[in-house]
C-alpha cells in the first residue's frame, strides 16, 4: 500500500464514506466509460471496417466486449488478498497502457499495411481485457454504497452522468471525422485522456477491508449458478444481452458498408443512442424500484424486438436526410429499451448479492452472461460472412437475420417473468 492510499476500514462504511463512494463513483464513471466505449464499440466497429475487415472479424472484436469478462474468475482470487481499490486502479492501468498506441492511428495504419486489422484487434483485445480486471471489483465497491431500497434509482442516476458526456464526446466526434473522414487518432487520445482521469479519482475511492487471506475459490462461485434465483436470471439475462450483443454491431456494419452511410452520419445515430440512454434512464430506475424488474423485462424485451422489426420494414436503400433522421430515432428507441433491461438487470443482480460480500454473486453473474453476449457476435459475424459470400443481395441477408433477432430478443423477458426483488434489508 503506498503512502497516500487511503487505508481501507474494516468495519462497515459509515454514511459519511457511503456519501463519498458516491460522489466519487458519479465523477468518475462518465470518464472511465467514455474511454470503455471508444475502445470497445461503435469507434472500432467503424475503424474495422474502414481497415475493410470482414463480418467474421467484426463480430471477434464485439466478442471481446463481453468474452473478456471471463478473466474476472481468475481474478476472483486476488479480491481475498489485495485491496478492490487497488485492483481496480490496475486494470485501467492496463487498459491505458494497451490501447496507447491507437493514439498514432494514422501512422500505424499506414505502416502495418495489410497487418492492419490483426494489429487493431489485438489492440482492442488487450485493452478489453485491462477494462475487464478492472470491473471484477467495480460492482462490489458500488454495492457498499448503495441503500438496498434505492438500486434502481441509483444506477440510474450513474448511467445518465455517463449517457451525458458520452453525447458530448460523439457530437464532437461526428463533427471531426465530418471534416476529416477517417481519422479516428484524435477521437482515441481525447478517450484516452479521459481514462487517465479515471485513474485519478478511483484511487480515492473508499472501500470495507472484507480482506481474510483465503483464496475464493472457483468451484464456490460457480456453484452459486445452481441457485434458482441466479439460475433464472444468468437465463434470461444471458438470452437478451447475447442478441443485443450480435445484432446491433451489424446494423452498423450494413449501413456503413452496405447502404453508404458515412462514419459521421454513423456517429450520429450514435449520439440518438446516448441520447436514449439519457432521456429515459432516471425514469427506469424508478419504474424498477416501484414495479420490480419483471415488468421492464418483459416490455423492454417486446419494444426492441417490435424495433428490429420495424427496422427490416422500413427498408432503408439509401443514405438520404430522411432515412437518416429515421435510423437516429431507431438508435434512440433502441437504448431507450436496451437501458430500461439493464437497469432491472442490474437490480436483480444486486438483490441475489449478499451486502457483505458480493463479489462472487456479482462476478460469476456478469462472467456468465459476458460468456454468452461474447460468443454470440463471434458466431453471428462468422455465419454471416458465409452466407453473404454466397448471397446475390447482402440486403435481404441483413434483413432476414434481423428478423430471426427481432423474435428472439422479443422472448428473451420469458425466463425472467417471475423474477420479484427481494425485499430490502
């Protein structure tokens, strides 16, 4: 521990330091996931294809998003021995220092040449997996300052902080590549800046010394899946962010390569995106607080399959101002209800986490989901390579894998129809 850290209590938060967990949490979370999503999704996403990489080897850089979380397991191990605060500061700094090289994007696609799209995912990979360690112990720091009857209201308060700024960031990224097509360098430092920041802050966060030297071992945390409670949500969890997973980085990929809409014109449908986020965030977690989680998995689950729906109706040829406004007010819709299943997610997950030790319930819940959201594009991006190689009119494939995602994400509330938080304690 080094001199200015601060010292971690053994004794449960006082109000005061619950207070401050949150103060820091919310100037701190806009930052770090701003850097996340630059590195993760939409930015890469683009920077993929304009390297003119393939669906396969779009859909592994989406798998790296969520497959990663599986290092949180091995992880699990260093929570018994090591300071969360400290774990947590290590991971970012891993992240930081595995994507410093995207800083001099121009330059380095220029010299790796043909290696170009091979070197960015093992870029994006690597700094996933810092993103990854790193959030093994976010949740568990989170939940010790957090009130139990408060959940909902909490995250949704965090995740329109971060919704905010992440709208600000896409304008302004919008506006450069509008005036510089294809120059994503700049977009990475101002991201990359910004996860500096997040180091800074998070070192001060407070945290409950749960430290006992004894390992968590592996076979303990999983065998928590046998839990019906868990097991009902890791089901239904895992079936709805696996399709979301796997389906919107394709929508992506068929306006930017198969309609001809412009990284710019993409960026803005982006920010519809965080703007959906923002509008409707604060209002979910209170709907999950007064109404419980199964309700909002159940019409978020039937809105963004109506949404997909909607999308292969509309049938968008061309990039024009019209269907541009409609494609933002698709992104819009989407988060919308994408934000609405996460929040309850998030508060089923912290329901079946015991207060005064979480990490293994919360981890093996986010590994085990991650596992299926991570999967789901690798395989989706594989099948479409092969069937479009084939295909007369990559359009109608798009449109019909759209549908086939539209009736799953649609069923995916079913194995959560009977979720009911538990009461607080």
């Amino acid at each position: 521990m080094t001199p200015s850290e601060p010292v971690a209590s053994t004794r449960p938060l006082s109000a005061d330091e619950r207070a401050r967990g949150r103060r820091l949490a919310f100037a701190s979370h806009p930052a770090g996931m701003t850097f996340r999503m630059a590195f993760s999704q939409h930015i890469p996403t683009l920077v993929l294809v304009s390297l003119g990489a393939s669906e396969t080897w779009v859909g592994v850089q989406n798998a790296f998003v969520y497959g990663f979380l599986v290092l949180q397991l091995p992880t699990l191990w260093a929570v018994a021995h090591a300071s969360k605060r400290r774990i947590l500061v290590l991971g970012q700094s891993l992240a930081l220092a595995a994507s410093a090289p995207f800083l001099a994007f121009g330059f380095l696609r220029e010299w790796a040449g043909e290696s170009a799209v091979a070197l960015a995912l093992v870029g994006f990979a690597l700094t996933s997996a810092g993103i990854h360690v790193s959030g093994t112990v976010w949740f568990p720091l989170l939940r010790g300052y957090v009130e139990p009857d408060r959940i909902g209201r909490f995250f949704g308060q965090l995740r329109t902080g971060w919704h905010l700024t992440l709208i600000a960031y896409f304008l302004g990224s919008q506006a450069w590549l509008s005036g510089h097509p294809g120059s994503f360098g700049p977009l990475f430092a101002v991201a990359w800046g910004l996860g500096l920041v997040r180091v800074v802050l998070i070192a001060r966060l407070p945290e409950r010394n749960a430290r006992t030297g004894d390992p968590i071992r592996l076979s303990e945390a999983l065998a928590l899946v046998r839990t019906p409670g868990l097991r009902r949500y890791l089901a239904g969890a895992a079936w709805g962010t696996a399709v979301r997973a796997a389906t919107l980085p394709f929508v992506i990929v068929m306006l930017r390569r198969e309609i001809g809409f412009t990284d710019a014109q993409v960026l803005l449908m982006t920010v519809g995106a965080f703007a959906g986020g923002l509008a409707s965030l604060v209002l979910w977690g209170r709907a999950v607080d007064r109404f419980g989680p199964a309700p909002i998995f159940r019409w978020t689950s039937l809105g963004l399959g109506a949404l997909l729906v909607a999308l292969v109706w509309a049938d968008v040829q061309t990039p024009a101002t019209g269907s541009l406004a409609l494609l933002v007010l698709f992104f819009f819709l989407y988060a919308v209800f994408a934000s609405g299943f996460g929040v309850a997610d998030t508060r089923v997950l912290f329901d079946l986490s015991p207060a005064d030790a979480p990490a293994r319930t919360l981890v093996v819940g986010s590994v085990a989901v991650g596992l299926a959201a991570g999967v789901a594009p690798a395989v989706v991006g594989l099948g479409l390579s092969r069937i479009l190689a084939g295909a007369g009119d990559a359009l109608d494939v798009y449109r019909g894998f759209f549908l086939v995602a539209a009736l799953l994400q649609a069923l995916a509330f079913w194995p959560l129809r009977h979720v009911r938080p538990d009461p607080p304690s």
